[in-house]
C-alpha cells in the first residue's frame, strides 16, 4: 500500500506525462505558445493550467448571458478550455492569437435527444474552433479524447513517468499514458484536465486511503469560518433531507456525527466548508452587515449566512419564521451552489451522462 505522499507524487507525475504528451501534438515551432515562465525558477507552466487565468475567464458567465446550459458545455469547461463569455449565448477564446468565438444557443423545441446530439457537438467545437495555432485547441482535444474513451485511472496502476519516459518519445508516451488509463479499474471523478484549475477539486479526487486531503482541506476552510461565525454570532446552518438521508443509508451515520469530527470549530463552520463554503475575499457591505459572506471557489457563487442579531431583529410573519427577505438571503448549503456546480450536479462525462452529486464524494471521505 502506497502511502500519501506516494500517491500524490504518482498523480504529479503523471499529469506530467500528459502535459508532456499534449505537447507533442502541438503545430512544429508552436511550442513556445503554450509555455510560460512561472517563477524565478523558470518552471514550465502551460497557459491551460493556469488558474487565476482560468477564473477570470469563469467569472465572465453570468446567468443573463450563459444561461441553462447542459453541464457538458458548462461555463466549467468553456472556461477551462480558454473561452470566455462575451455577450448572451456567445463566447470568445481569450488567447491572443486565435479570439475565435462562437454562439451556444438551444432552441425552447428541442427534444430531450435533439438537445443531446446538438449539445455534444458544440462540446467538440469548444476544441475545434480554436485556431490552428492556439494552444487551447490541441489541450481541449486531447482532453475530450481522454473523456471519451471513459479512462480510468488507479491508485494502484499510476504510471511511474519518470521511470517509464527515459528515452521515450513523444509518440511512445501517449501510448503509455492512454494504455494506464485503460488498465486502471477506478473512475476518475473529476476530468483530469480540471484538477490543476481549482484546489477545492482535489476534496473529490483523494487518493489518500483515509481520506486525509479531504479532512485536512475541509478543516482549515471551517477554522477560517469560525472566526467570522465567533465576531458576528452566525445562525445554525440546516441540513437537507438527501444530505440526511444519504449520511444515514449509505455511511451507517443517522445522527450525522460526521459533522462532529472537529475540535476546532462548530458543527456550523464544518457543515459550510463541507459543501464547498468559504470566506469571500470579496468586501460587500450589505453582506457583511447582515452576516458573514461566503463563496464557492468552484463555481464562484456568493451567498450570506444571516447573523444572530439580525434575525432576531427581523420581522416576523408567521411564528417561528423570519422575513421571507432574509429567508433567501440566507446561505442553502445545496441549492445556493449555480445549477453548474459539480459539488450540488456532478460532473459530465459525456452530452447525456453524469456523475453523482460532488457532495457525497467530499462526505464519503470524511467518513473514511
């Protein structure tokens, strides 16, 4: 049994052989286009992996221009494939040398099926209709390539890629990679291309036997949490029925102890930082006067989890609610997430699949 540290340096390693193998399908001479110089160092980074790039081009969609969309084609991906969105239904590539752009519309009478067969091909135009040149296309299509081939990747058959690349050429580790892939017995839960655009994806995919980066990563977002929760008296945060359900079917947790676990926060903080809560680095003066302001770092929603004192200030309508007002404003651990978010939809695996919920991955972990 391989320990943490082994395993996480055999997912490095092998992302690295896929960045290197994506390389070698790049245009002759365009190499460079996809390279840029990280640090002092001089690390190679690749302008796809980059992640302050990646959320500013996600922060781009918004619901009155990029909305309802299949969660193949969601802003997720557009973003990770270099687009973003630019007026309604149309979005741009943001490199420099290609700014392609194309029009995402559906039409209201499309049947279930129509929608499907025209949704997985704008999915293969989020590749394709980059320029030659663009670094963005050969990733995407690379990428797309992997999904649809359902790889699957395991813990126990990760390649050693600096063990296996020793002489190898471009060609030869493709190959290597793609038939790694094809042994491995274990779906990998998030798209590998996004792992390296969002720390939070990493909760999902934990390749520790114990489930120690998701506990590690939930504990440290709850602590922060807490702090605002202790300056402001933040309300208690309620669980939704499936999320009860599933803790006391599937995890043999009726009383949802899972919640419990830590010494150095509240049941609340925990809970919120569980489904993908955190402090926004965001000043809103209106949030922060009724509460504490919080954010999903993966699909950038905002949301407000109301204080004490303003709820006991709030008028009441009926006994025993607040105003309906405060009521929305109110953080919903679920549903506060955008109809895109993986942690409350999954993922896509392909135009008409998808997987389940991202919640029930970070609370299998934490039961672990």
């Amino acid at each position: 049994m391989k320990t943490a540290d082994e395993l996480i340096a055999s997912v490095d390693a092998t992302l690295e052989g896929w960045r290197s193998a994506l390389d070698s399908s790049l245009p002759h001479g365009k190499e460079k286009v996809a390279v840029e110089t990280a640090s002092a160092a001089n690390k190679k980074r690749y302008i796809w992996e980059d992640s302050e790039k990646y959320l500013e081009r996600l922060a781009t969609f918004k619901p009155d221009t990029y909305f309802a969309k299949p969660l193949a084609i969601s802003p997720l991906v557009c973003a990770a494939f270099g687009w973003e969105n630019v007026n309604r239904d149309i979005i741009k590539c943001t490199h420099n040398q290609c700014k392609a752009t194309l029009c995402i519309k559906f039409h209201p009478a499309l049947d279930k099926s129509s929608k499907s067969n025209l949704c997985a091909k704008y999915l293969k135009m989020l590749a394709s209709s980059h320029n030659d040149v663009c670094p963005f296309q050969s990733f995407a299509k690379r990428s797309l390539k992997v999904m649809e081939r359902k790889s699957k990747t395991s813990n126990a058959e990760m390649i050693d890629v600096e063990e296996q690349n020793n002489g190898d050429k471009p060609a030869a580790l493709v190959n290597r990679v793609e038939m790694a892939l094809e042994r491995s017995t274990l779906d990998s839960y998030v798209p590998p291309y996004m792992l390296p655009l969002c720390n939070e994806m990493k909760r999902f995919e934990d390749f520790t036997g114990d489930g120690s980066v998701t506990k590690q990563s939930v504990e440290e977002s709850a602590i922060k949490i807490q702090r605002q929760i202790n300056a402001k008296g933040a309300v208690a945060v309620e669980i939704p029925e499936e999320v009860s359900t599933y803790c006391r079917e599937i995890l043999s947790d009726p009383n949802t102890e899972l919640f419990d676990m830590s010494e150095n926060c509240s049941r609340d903080a925990y809970l919120l930082s569980a489904f993908g809560w955190s402090l926004s680095d965001e000043y809103d003066i209106a949030g922060n006067m009724m509460g504490v302001m919080l954010r999903c770092n993966i699909c950038l929603s905002k949301s407000i989890v109301a204080s004490a004192a303003v709820t006991a200030d709030s008028p009441r309508k009926k006994k025993g609610r607040i105003d309906d007002t405060l009521r929305e404003a109110n953080i919903k651990l679920l549903d506060s997430h955008r109809a895109y978010c993986p942690i409350s939809s999954g993922f896509a695996r392909d135009a008409s699949d998808r997987s389940e919920p991202g919640w029930k991955a970070v609370l299998s972990n934490l039961k672990k």
